[in-house]
C-alpha cells in the first residue's frame, strides 16, 4: 500500500515531527515507499524503496514545483524556490508520493565504529561505552556498529535512521548517532530489555537521512555487517567478498584514494570479474557507466539503492567504481 502524500509531506517537510504515519515500524524501510526527497546540485533527487536491494524495473517519476509540472525522470532541473511535490509509478502500478521544500544538499558523512552490545543497552548504559574502535568490515555478532554521521556543511539537522537489515534493530542514541543490534529488542517501557540474537552472519542495509525541516535534505545509504569471517572490499559504504586472488598488500594499495577498480555488476548487485583499476579517465572512457547513471563519471551505488538504475539496467555492465 503506497505512502500518502501527507505522510511523506510530515516526514520531509518536518523532520523533527513527533509522529510519522507509518504502516511498519519506523526503524524498518519495509514494503516499498518514498524513502527521502531533496535537492542535489539544481536537480531533484528521491530515494524509492521498492521492498529490496533492487527494483526490477526503475519507478517512473514525475515532478512538479508549486503544482505546475517541471519534468520526469531522475535528471530533472529544479527552476527556483517552492515545494517540489513527486508522483513516483512503482512497476505494479502503485504510487508512493510526497512534498518537500526545495532547499539545498549539505552533503552527509558517515563512520562506523564498533562498541561492545553485551552490556547496558539503555541510552546512558551505551553513552557510557568505552573507546568505540574503527570498524572495517564485519562486527562480532555481541557487538554494535555504531553509525555518526556530520553534515558537511556543519548546518544542524536531525537524523532519520531506516533498515533493509531482517534481524537487526536500530538503537538511536544522539542527535546524529545510533547503533546496530545483531538481533531483535523486546523493548519493556520504552528501553531495551531482552534480546534476541540473530544466529546466522548476514549484512543489511541502512539508509540514513538528514533533514532540518527546511528542505535542506541530505542521505547516505550504508552496509552493516556482523559475524561474516574473511576479508571484504567496502566500495562507497557497501560490502563485497574480495577475490581469493588478491593479496593484502593489493587491498593495502585500493585504500589509498583515489582508487578504482572495473567490476561486472550483477542483477543482485553482487560484483564478479574483479580488477584492480589504473587510470581513472581511460579506464572510465573504456567503461561508461550504464544509461540510468550520470554520464561522464564513475558508477555511483546509489543510483541501484534510490531506484535510478535497475536490475535490467545493472546485470551484465562493466563498470568503473571509486571505492570512497
């Protein structure tokens, strides 16, 4: 059943509201919705959760500012202030709409730490959690992934934390920090009580939107992982099994900015035939990124997890991708 457009408008529009008309816990990005409306360099930008990874077909967009139509599509220019309202056609024919203010991208950085989980879950208890540590990778099935993020304009906003992570839980803990659980939370007045932990490894996704009621929107979206053993290559915020064939000191070296390496995407977004990148520009002129994406630049993972590119349009290409 498709969000109405007041509930996305309260969501958008005010982000520190007290209530979000929800059908599915708020913490959960659950059947598919509008996820988040902004404004990103002049064009208007949408994240539309299509109830996995990956839409099989990309939803059909149509904008209009103060009610008179500007365009459709995902490279729509946004004329000048107003409320940007969105129609978004899912493939089964469903609507999810919403309005937001335009306003402007502050862009949105996120860390990851890792912080011990077998002890006080309430907010002070893990306030009180000793030097959190960097995470690279997967956590231990105890332990939290802590999330931080910063707007990079240091404008203030508050944060709107959603999960396509079965078995996890989101812990808000700051204004701009929350934990992952490995596990679900049977909440008694409010605070953790008892958990229950999730056995098998798995990674989720979490989607983290930063918005100030003002328009001035801005998300990531961001893999967690727990318990998987082995090495992972981490390109822009999402996780992938690193090849047998490459050694610590090449993964030493893809670290170190500005990295790239030429991958084959599959339809589930898994990535095979692995090569480490040479020449940024040549290698980009060898591998333009699929016709859903910008031209002319790198293929962004976001464009699969706001909806821009689909299954059809990922399975098979040949792209480039900087790691960071």
């Amino acid at each position: 059943m498709g969000q109405s457009k007041s509930s996305i408008a309260v969501f958008a529009l005010f982000g520190v509201a007290c209530a979000e008309p929800f059908t599915v816990e708020r913490h959960d990005l659950g059947p598919p919705r509008l996820a988040a409306m902004g404004v990103q360099d002049g064009k208007a930008r949408a994240a539309i959760w299509g109830g996995g990874r990956v839409h099989a077909e990309s939803p059909q967009l149509s904008w209009s500012l103060d009610g008179a139509f500007i365009g459709e599509g995902f490279d729509v220019a946004v004329p000048g202030p107003g409320t940007l309202s969105l129609e978004a056609t899912l493939a089964d024919g469903r609507v999810v709409d919403g309005d937001v203010t335009v306003g402007t991208w502050p862009g949105l950085s996120m860390v990851q730490q890792v912080v011990d989980g077998s002890g006080d879950l309430s907010i002070e208890g893990r306030l009180g959690a000793t030097d959190p540590e960097p995470l690279v990778g997967s956590a231990g099935t105890a332990q939290l992934i802590r999330l931080t993020t910063r707007r990079l304009d240091d404008s203030h906003g508050a944060m709107r934390w959603m999960a396509a992570a079965p078995g996890m839980t989101i812990l808000e803990l700051e204004s701009h920090t929350a934990d992952v659980l490995f596990g679900t939370v049977e909440f008694e007045d409010g605070e953790p009580g008892h958990v229950f932990r999730t056995l098998a490894p798995a990674t989720g996704t979490v989607l983290a939107l930063s918005v100030d009621g003002a328009g001035n929107n801005a998300w990531v979206w961001q893999d967690v992982a727990f318990g998987l053993d082995g090495a992972l290559l981490t390109v822009q915020g999402h996780h992938f099994a690193v090849p047998p064939e490459w050694t610590n000191e090449a993964l030493s070296e893809l670290d170190s900015p500005p990295a790239h390496i030429i991958a084959t995407l599959g339809p589930d977004l898994h990535l095979t035939d692995i090569l480490e990148g040479t020449h940024l520009a040549t290698d980009l002129a060898a591998h333009p990124s699929p016709d859903c994406a910008p031209a002319d630049q790198s293929f962004r993972l976001h464009t699969v997890f706001d909806g821009r590119c689909s299954a059809a349009h990922i399975d098979g290409a040949r792209v480039v991708l900087e790691l960071r």
